[in-house]
C-alpha cells in the first residue's frame, strides 16, 4: 500500500504536517478522493502550490480537483531518474549534462530558459530523447523561470 504524506509551509516559512494517508492503490480516482478530503479539511482553501513527483494518477488529479493550484515537479524526483535515463545514452558526457541541466534549471526568465534548452539538446544530440521530450512538455510545472511568482521552501544541503 502506498504512503502519502502531506506537509506545508506557513506563511512563517515552518513546516505543517497536514496528514499522511495508506492509498489501495495510485489511481487518479484514489488520489481525488484524498484531495477532496484534504480540500474538506482545509474549509474548501486551495494551497496556491502543490510539488509532487510525477505520478501520473496524481497529475491526474490535482488538475481536476485542484484547478486553481500551480502543480510543480519536485525536481530531486526528476533528477534522481537521470542516472537511468541519461548514464547510458551519454557516457563521459553524462556529468556534464547534469551540471549543465541544474544549471538551466535555476535560468532567471522563460526566454532564456527556452534558449539555452535547444542549445543543451543540440550539444548533447538528445532531439530524439523520450525523456527530454518529456521534460519539455513539463517545463512549466520543473523549471524555476515557469514557477515565479510561487513560494517554494526547501533546504539544499549538497
């Protein structure tokens, strides 16, 4: 049985523990159904930002159940996968394509962000890369330049 469990911010930057649920499963119906009742016991208050990583079931339901709040990518989710998506098809290069993808992440405007991604693609021949392609279409729900405007709250002790 799958563990979820929710934690905020309050507007003093401290942790809440809000709950934690064991789910029959990870459908989009199992995690409507704890949205609505987080939703319930929040008095109808929707979070203004919910990061998650990319589960499909719960992309599924934010969007109908959440509407009016900005879904993000955790991007330690994402970047733990990298070793398996990106270790064999780049070899040596793999490090550096890292690096240089933290480092897009982190870009200050949108325009910028979408020029240095072609020019990262190009560098590394991903065009044809599933999950770079993937990655792109989810660009504004991982990317910090898509995400201004949104407080996030993490502690990055690498």
């Amino acid at each position: 049985m799958p563990l979820r469990v929710w934690i905020g911010v309050d507007n003093h930057g401290n942790s809440i523990f809000f709950g934690c649920v064991l789910l029959q499963n990870e459908k989009a119906s199992s995690f409507s159904w704890v949205l609505k009742s987080f939703l319930c016991l929040m008095n109808g208050k929707h979070p203004q930002i919910i990061l998650t990583d990319q589960d499909l079931g719960l992309t599924e339901a934010n969007a109908n159940e959440l509407p009016l709040t900005k879904h993000a990518f955790c991007i330690w989710h994402i970047t733990s996968k990298f070793s398996a998506w990106f270790s064999f098809v780049l070899g040596s290069k793999y490090l550096q394509f890292k690096s240089e993808f933290h480092r897009l992440y982190d870009l200050g405007s949108i325009e910028e962000f979408e020029f240095q991604w072609d020019k990262l693609i190009s560098k590394f021949d991903l065009e044809l890369d599933r999950h770079i392609k993937l990655l792109y279409l989810n660009r504004a729900s991982l990317a910090l330049p898509y995400l201004k405007g949104y407080l996030f709250c993490w502690n990055d002790n690498n």
